[in-house]
C-alpha cells in the first residue's frame, strides 16, 4: 500500500480493525514469551515448536504493520457522494452478454467485508478499475483474470451506509 493510497472505511470497520490491531499489539509479549520458553527446549535445527511460534509471530508482525498503515490512511465515515462511481459506493451492473445477470456489490476494501452482507470488490481488481468515474448507463469494459474481455453497464450507483 503506497503512501497516497487511501481506503473509505466506515466507522465501525474502522474500529473493529483498531481494535484488532491493539489485540495483536496485546499479544507481543505472550508471543516473545512462547519463543524463549521454546528456544529453552534445545537443539534449534530440529525444534518444531520454536520454528512455529516464529512463523505466527512473523505473521502477526505483517498482520500489525499492514492494519497500522491501513488505518493511518484510511478515510473514515460517510462514503463520498457523486455523480460517479467511486470508492466507498454500491454498485449495481448487468454484464453484457447472452445472459440478464446483474450483480450489486461494494466497491470498496476487503477490510469492510465483515461488516456488511454485499460483495465487495477492490478498487484495484480488473472490474474495480474499470467502473471507477463510470456514471449510471455507461458501458465499459474489463479484462478477467482469464483473459476474456466482459462488457459490464453501470444500472445504480449510491453511498453505502453500512
């Protein structure tokens, strides 16, 4: 995540992932307390146990900094408004094919995805980037992941609320 990325969160994902990074935070010192007490069993090179308790503990640090820059760029509150899609709206497209399925979903992070029911795709998967500045009946565009090319058009768009 570069420095001039910013992700719309509503207050509550906001404060449910500070509240998961204190809890990471809190853990620091059970962790290092678990590596010394597995490092005390012996030989290194063939201790499972210390390998493990440094893998988690890897883990969690990367967990730690990516909440912390997460948050420290996030805009929190009401998702913008406008007359184009953005980040933060829910969206509502029917794809242009043989078929009349439609698909509404947010456009926002996977951040938010446990406080609300939709979909949610990222502003930088392929769809994502396409529909960004689309406004309501415009056709765009996207190439999928196995290189199929999919028009979608924009039906709805609107503020999420979550």
């Amino acid at each position: 995540m570069s420095t001039n990325d910013a992700t719309w969160l509503s207050q509550d994902a906001y404060d449910r992932l500070q509240n998961e990074l204190n809890e990471h935070i809190a853990q620091r010192p059970a962790m290092a307390a678990e590596i010394n007490a597995r490092r005390e069993e012996g030989d290194l090179k063939e201790n499972g146990g210390y390998h493990a308790a440094r893998e988690e503990q890897g883990k969690a640090e990367a967990r730690i900094r990516y909440l912390q820059e997460l948050l420290r760029v996030a805009k929190v509150g009401e998702a913008p408004s406008g007359d184009v899609v953005s980040v933060g709206t829910v969206v509502t497209i029917h794809f242009d094919d043989d078929t009349d399925d439609t698909e509404t979903f947010l456009l926002g992070s996977r951040e938010i995805s446990a406080t609300t029911d939709l979909t949610v795709y990222s502003p930088e998967s392929a769809l994502g980037q396409a529909i960004m500045g689309a406004r309501t009946g415009q056709t765009v565009t996207y190439t999928a992941p196995t290189g199929a090319e999919i028009k979608v058009t924009v039906l709805s768009f609107e503020a999420f609320t979550g």
